[in-house]
C-alpha cells in the first residue's frame, strides 16, 4: 500500500532557448493527493506531459508503477483545456476511455449510466456539451478521466475556469469520490487555498525555470470538510506557501 | 415562433420572383418579339409540359452522372486531404498542384474527356469528379488542420488507436467543414455533368440542349435550365437535410 506510484527523477526539459524546468523529483504514493502548485508558466502543465510522454525531457527519469490488472500503461489524465468532444452526448464523451480500451458501446454505455449518480450527472446523459454550464463540463471531463482505469490520476487546473461557489462545491465533491474510489491524484492548481484544503502534499515550484522550492505536508486530518478553511492550521499552511510562491515568482 | 419565421422568410424571394416573371410575361406580349428570340413565360411552361417525359427520362441521365461523379469526389477527396494532413512533404507536392489546376477551364477539359473516353457515361462522370473533388479537398483539408491537438492528445494518452482518433476526432471534427464543401460541389455536378453532355452522347439534360438549340428551340432551351435549376437546388436541399441528420450536435436550439 506504501508503493509510489509516480517518481520523477532529475527532470530537465527547455523549449529552444527557453529552459521550462529544471532538476524536477517529486514523487506520489499510493493514493495520495499531491499538488503542484506554482505561477502562470512555471512548467506545471509541462510536466503532465512528461508523464504522459506527450513530450520528451532532455534529462531525467520517468517511472510509473503499471497497473495491477494490466502491464498497458495507462494514465488517466485531464489536461487544463475543455477536451469533451462536441460531437459526442455527455454518456459517450465520458464512456470513451471504455470505447476506447474496446468495450462493447451498450456495456459501456451501461456503466457510465449507473455511475452519472455519483457524479452529479444524472439527466444529462444525451446532452451535448455546449448544452452544459461550466461546472457540468468539469464534473463530465472529471468523470472521463476516473474511468480510465489506471492508479494514477493526472488533473490539470480542473476548476479554474469557475465562479467560487462552483469551485469551492466541486472541490467538496472531488474530495469525496476520490475517497470512495481510491485513486492517486496529482492536481495542478495556483491557488493556495484548493492546494491545501485538498492535499496530501504540496510541491512548490518557481517561475522560470521551474524548480521545486518546497515540498510540504499537510497533516489536516480527513474527511475535511469546508470549515477547515478557518482553521488556524490552515492559516499557517497559507502564510507558509504564500511567503516561498512570493519569494520565488517574479515576472519575466 | 420560430417555425413562422422559417416558412416566411423565402417569401420575398418568391414574390420578387413572380413579379419579374409576370414583368417578362407583359414585355413579351406587348412588344411582340417573336418567340424564337424571346419565350414568353407561358410558353416555356407549354415547352415544359410537352417535354415532361424526354426531359425526365434526360434528368435521369444527368443525375446519374452528377451523382456518381460526386460519390466518387467525395470518397477521393476524404482519402487525400487525410493522406495530405498526415504527410507533411504530399501536402507540399500535391496541394500548389492541386489549386493551379483549378485555373484550367472545365469547358477545356471536358473534350479531352470524350477523346479519351467515348461519348458513354464515363467522360461525363469524370469531369463531374475534376469539378466536384476541388472544393471538398479544400474544405476538408482546412478541418483537419482545425482538429484540437488537445483532443487528440488525451486519446493518446488512453491509448487509442490511430484508427481510433479518426473515427472518434478527425472524422466527426471535418464534417462540417466536409458539408459547406459538399454545398458547393453538389450544386457544380450537375452544371459539370450538362458540360460533359454538350460535347456528346445521347442522354442527359444536356444533349437535349444541343438538340434544342440546333433546331432554334429556345422555349425548350429555357425548359432545360429551368430542370437544372430544380435538379440543382433539389440536391443542394438534400444536402442541407444529411447535414443536418448526421450533425445533431451543430442544430440549433429549436424551440
Ligand atoms: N510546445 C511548447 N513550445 C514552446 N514553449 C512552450 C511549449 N509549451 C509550453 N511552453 C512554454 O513553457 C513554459 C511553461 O509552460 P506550462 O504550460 O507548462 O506552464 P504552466 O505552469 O502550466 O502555466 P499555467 O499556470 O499558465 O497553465 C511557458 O513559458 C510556455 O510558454
Ligand atoms: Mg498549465
């Protein structure tokens, strides 16, 4: 149960003249929630796709334990743009990953349906998604990537395009379905109070290059519900994390 | 509401329409050129009526050939663009060609075709294909360079299939792009097909042209474009309605 489930070693990745990272370890155990946290342009997207060997580093090493069920590597990952296909009904853009493994469309179909409940989905199913507010797209997108059956979740950014009330609910709801499905998570945000109030852990990372500048744990005690937010605890995690992202963002 | 306006909104169209041809009708009488100049209206349709089943049975050869050159536009132009969007140095080699050919007249082509190929059905289908196949490679060419990177990257990541993203991405991401195409060439084939006749053969809206205008029949002449008018917009409305069928997604809200 103590098995990492993502390591990164010495990762070194430029764009041309522009170096993007540099000497990245981080690691994520099974299932922990671990956040990057880090300004506009630090490298956080990039590093999702290393992961997802969407682009190559020039120097470093990337190991991801294979899943239990299947050597096939697969990675569930959400990337920081609205990716649900418009041509597809809600059920079908969330039932791809199954589609796509090469299951049967009914019985794929069939488990999506049962599990629109728990998603907060459940009516929606033949909508398209420019049918769909903001917030129903993220759950929809979230629900996608959950099905892809792998240990290791990748989300970039999933709540950034949203108004607070919808934010704050859906970081609620996130922390509740990843408890009930027992996932490994690594999240991609750059505000302070989603990375604490959902972490195990938190890697800070500098502007450019990006370098991890902190790694911190985050003892509140779970189930942790919006109250924690007030939490002295809580505030000392936030002067903490503002302090090293104000000493380590600077505009370019 | 909504549905009140739909049915409203051709009917100035229409009105200015009958105006011009109740318009042609008095000029025509009044001024007495003679009918072999200048139909009346009320002639054409006579020409029309008389014609009806020489110029079905010539509809029916012209749609063939427009039809079939079409069909064969669409499968060759699918299979290019995605050759032409994968290969970076065909797009290079093929496309310049590609627009160039454009510059040459299909008037001028059309009788290489029958040199080469007979006065059959075939030279008229290929010069529908030359026509047609221009405009839907462009279109679709153009919705391939669209499809989001992002979209076809998180298949990737699951896995997929190249065979996988073009079903799911590409394919469902270049209709619309396919369809504005498609208007435009459907509405060409039948014009490409009437060109292919004029040149020979002894079918088709176009022949019965040739034959009207040799016996100085321009009632009948005007009964002609009037069927290629009609056939054209029939399969450009056919056209509008598939588009509509298999992109349910692109309707609009109804209300
Ligand atoms: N394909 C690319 N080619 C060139 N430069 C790139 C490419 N992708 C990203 N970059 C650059 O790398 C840097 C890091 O980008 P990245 O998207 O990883 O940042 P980020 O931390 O995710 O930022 P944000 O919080 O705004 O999403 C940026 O300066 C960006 O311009
Ligand atoms: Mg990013």
């Amino acid at each position: 149960m103590d098995g990492y489930v993502l390591q990164l070693k010495n990762i070194k990745k430029s764009y041309g003249e522009l170096e993007v990272l540099e000497d990245i370890n981080l690691e994520v155990k099974q299932g922990e929630f671990v956040t990057l946290l880090g300004p506009s342009g630090s490298g956080k997207s990039t590093i999702f796709r290393i992961i997802t060997n969407l682009t190559q580093p020039e120097q470093g090493l990337v190991s991801i334990t294979p899943n239990k069920s299947e050597q096939n590597q697969r990675i569930a990952y959400m990337p920081q743009k609205d990716t649900l296909l418009p041509w597809k009904q809600l059920i079908d853009n969330i039932a791809l990953p199954l589609i796509i493994k090469g299951e049967d469309k009914h019985k794929a179909r069939q488990t999506v349906r049962t599990m629109m409940k728990t998603f907060g989905l459940e009516g929606f199913e033949s909508y398209y998604p420019n049918q769909l507010s903001g917030g129903m797209k993220q759950r929809a997108a979230l629900m996608r990537t959950f099905l892809t059956d792998s240990d290791l979740m990748l989300l970039d950014e999933p709540f950034a395009s949203l108004d607070a009330i919808t934010r704050t609910n859906l970081q609620e709801w996130l922390l509740g379905v990843w408890q009930q499905f027992e996932r490994s998570v690594l999240f991609i945000t750059h505000s302070i109070e989603e990375a604490i109030y959902l972490s195990d852990r938190i890697y800070v990372l500098s502007s450019q290059p990006g370098q991890i500048v902190l790694s911190l744990p985050i003892t509140i005690e779970r189930p942790r519900d919006l109250s924690v937010m007030t939490s002295p605890e809580f505030n000392q995690y936030r002067d903490i994390l503002y302090k090293t992202l104000r000493e380590n963002s600077y505009d370019q | 509401m909504k549905r009140w306006e739909n049915i409203y909104k051709p009917l100035p169209a229409i009105g200015f329409l009958a105006f011009l041809i109740l318009f042609w009708e008095i000029i025509a009488r009044i001024t007495e050129i003679p009918t072999y100049i200048l139909p009346m209206p009320t002639d054409i349709v006579r020409a029309l009526s008389q014609n009806a089943a020489l110029l079905f049975l010539h509809s029916q050869a012209t749609l063939l050939a427009a039809l079939s050159g079409l069909g064969i536009a669409v499968v060759l132009s699918v299979v290019i663009a995605y050759v032409m969007d994968k290969i970076e140095i065909i797009k290079k080699m093929f496309y310049p060609l590609l627009v160039i050919s454009q510059t040459i007249p299909i008037i001028a082509i059309a009788p290489i075709m029958i040199i080469w190929f007979g006065f059959g059905y075939l030279p008229k289908i290929l010069t529908v294909v030359l026509v047609c196949f221009f405009p839907l490679t462009v279109s679709i060419t153009e919705g391939l360079k669209k499809v989001e990177k992002e979209d076809i990257e998180v298949l990737k990541v699951i896995g997929a299939k190249t065979r996988q993203i073009f079903w799911h991405i590409q394919l469902p991401a270049i209709l619309p792009f396919f369809f504005s195409g498609l208007k435009i060439s459907v509405t060409y084939s039948v014009m490409a097909a009437v060109i292919g006749e004029w040149l020979g053969g002894n079918r088709g809206i176009g022949v019965f042209m040739i034959r009207s205008m040799h016996t100085y029949n321009i009632s009948n002449l005007f009964s002609a474009i009037l069927v290629v008018v009609v056939l054209s917009v029939i399969l450009f409305k056919v056209t509008e309605f598939i588009s509509w069928l298999v992109m349910p997604w692109e309707r609009k809200e109804e209300s």
